[in-house]
C-alpha cells in the first residue's frame, strides 16, 4: 500500500513539473492562432485602403476606442491594433512565465520566448512607422516579413514542446522542408512588396512595375518545386511518422489552393477584396505548415542520428565475452 502511494505521489509530482511545459505549448498554440488573424486583418486593411484610417498612432483620433469616427475602415485599422496589442501583452506574459519556470522548461524555451518578444516589439515600431511614413512601401514590407518571423518563431516554440515519437525514417527529409520553407518564406516577401507598390495595378494599369509583379509570379517556380518533392519523397518514404505524411499532405493542397486563388487574383486584378485577403492569409498557412513539418522531421532526424551513434558506439566497443 505504502509503495503504490509512493507511486501516486511520484506520478502526481512528474504532471506538476510538465504542467509549466504543457501550458505553455497551449498558450504559443493560440498565440499562433491569433498571430495568423492578425496578419490576415493587416492584409484586409491594406486592401481596403484602410492603413490611414487611424491617421495618429498609437491611439486612433487620439481616443482607445474612436466611436465617433468608426466606419468600417476604421474599425479594421483599429481592430488589427487592438489584435497585435493582444498578441504583445501575450508575448511579454509568456516571456515572464518560461523565465520564472525555466528549470522544468528546456533550455532553449525562455531565450526563444525573449526572441519572439523582441520581435513583436520590433513589429509594433515598424506597424507605428507605417502611418508616419505614410505608407512607405518598404515598411510596409518588412512590417510583413517581421510578422511572418514572429508567426515561425511561435511556431517553432509550439512544435519543438509538443510529444513525438521519432521514427527514424526521415532521411533528408528536413532538409527539403527547410528549403521549402525559405523559399516559401522569400516568395512571401515578393508578394508583400507587389502589395505595398500596388504593382499588379500599376502594370495593368500604365505598364509601371512590372518587373516587381511578374518577379512574384515567377518566383513561384523555385518553391512549388521544392513542395512537389517534398510531397513525393513523404511519399515515398517508408514507416515515415504519420503526423509528417500528413503534414506534408496538407502542404501539397494548400500549395493547390494557394495557385488557384494566386490565379484568380490575378486574373480579377485584385478587384475582389476577399480572394486577395485569402490568398495572403493561404501563403501563411503554408510557411506555418511547412515550419511544423522541418521541425518534426528534424527532431525525428536528431533522433535518429543519436541511436546510430549509440550503435556505431557499441559496435566498436563490444562487451567482453
């Protein structure tokens, strides 16, 4: 009886010691949820010209809630600031959390959450300096690409906390993942500065920046490809991790998904705010899908490494008969 109470008690004091872990996973997960919002109501304001509707920061006509000037343009800009104010407290809490239960977190987890705090604060100056500069187009694109950072930084934390069980049939399976994800990542990039210099419409427009617009378009060779393999080799890889097949799956239709929209858009010359938004917000779908797969197949790849080091180990040392 004695030794199953000590049993109880041991098991009971192992689930104290995770819970700092296993809420904390939670909480970056619906940070990452949020963060995706966030960057899908910045790209509804832009569409709807809706960047300048708060024309002071970073209060909005000088009021937290600006109830008489509210429209629906104001209500996105003021929105998206209330979201990303959300997020920034959020992250400074999760930042004071992982510092004050450091010892039952991995190393790696508080400085990875400081990393995440210093960009959402980055982010916040960039997000002021949209509306001093007024738009300037260069901000606005590193205003994006420092979300989508900030967005693969949580999701990083996320994964690299949440249970796997390795399987040790990756190959080089990461590393395709990491090349997709960048390439995913700098296509982002291109598409962000087609935004911010309304180059689709000046092309079709006077012919003006239509080295930018069809950069994008073109730049979708190199990561399409790398997906497609991607796809192929989860495919062809044996015994390969479920949670990895699927990922990969899911990669290969919003891949799909993300053409057909890109397509439309372009065809429909950004006139339908709601495609536009999508397909932004589709495109960060799939860098987050692409992070969580790297992530895992690299943890499976660690693994894996460490057992045939074990074996080499034991092969060149045997035990004496």
């Amino acid at each position: 009886m004695s030794e199953f109470v000590l049993k109880q008690q041991n098991v009971e004091a192992l689930e104290q010691q995770q819970n700092p872990k296993d809420r904390i996973r939670r909480w970056v997960w619906r940070m990452c949820v949020a963060t995706l919002i966030l960057m899908a109501i910045g790209s509804a304001t832009r569409v709807m010209n809706a960047g300048l509707a708060c024309p002071d920061w970073p209060l909005c006509y000088g009021k937290l809630v600006p109830t008489k000037q509210m429209n629906f343009q104001v209500f996105l800009e003021w929105f998206h600031r209330l979201d990303a104010s959300l997020i920034g407290i959020s992250a400074i809490a999760l930042v004071g959390v992982s510092w004050w239960n450091r010892r039952s977190l991995p190393k790696w987890q508080p400085w990875a959450s400081t990393f995440a705090l210093f960009l959402i604060i980055f982010q916040g100056v960039l997000g002021g300096l949209t509306v001093t500069e007024l738009l300037r187009f260069d901000i606005v694109t590193a205003h994006l690409g420092t979300a989508l950072v900030f967005f693969c930084t949580l999701l990083v934390i996320g994964t690299a906390l949440t249970p796997y069980q390795a399987t040790g049939t990756v190959g080089k399976l990461p590393w395709v993942g990491l090349i997709a994800t960048i390439l995913i990542y700098v296509q982002s990039i291109l598409g962000a500065l087609v935004g911010s210099r309304w180059a689709l419409h000046q092309c079709f427009g006077g012919y003006e920046l239509c080295d930018v617009m069809y950069g994008h378009i073109f730049g979708l060779i190199p990561p399409t490809v790398a997906i497609l393999v991607l796809v192929f080799m989860a495919w062809r890889t044996p015994a390969l991790h479920p949670a990895l097949r699927k990922l990969a799956n899911m990669a290969g239709g919003l891949l799909l998904l993300q053409l057909i929209v890109g397509f439309a858009t372009f065809r429909l010359h950004l006139q339908v705010e709601p495609l536009t938004v999508s397909h932004q917000a589709i495109g960060a779908s799939l860098l987050g899908i692409l992070v969580v797969f790297t992530v895992l197949s690299l943890r499976d790849w660690a693994v894996s490494r460490s057992i045939n080091a074990d074996t080499n180990t034991e092969t060149a040392n045997p035990l004496p008969s």
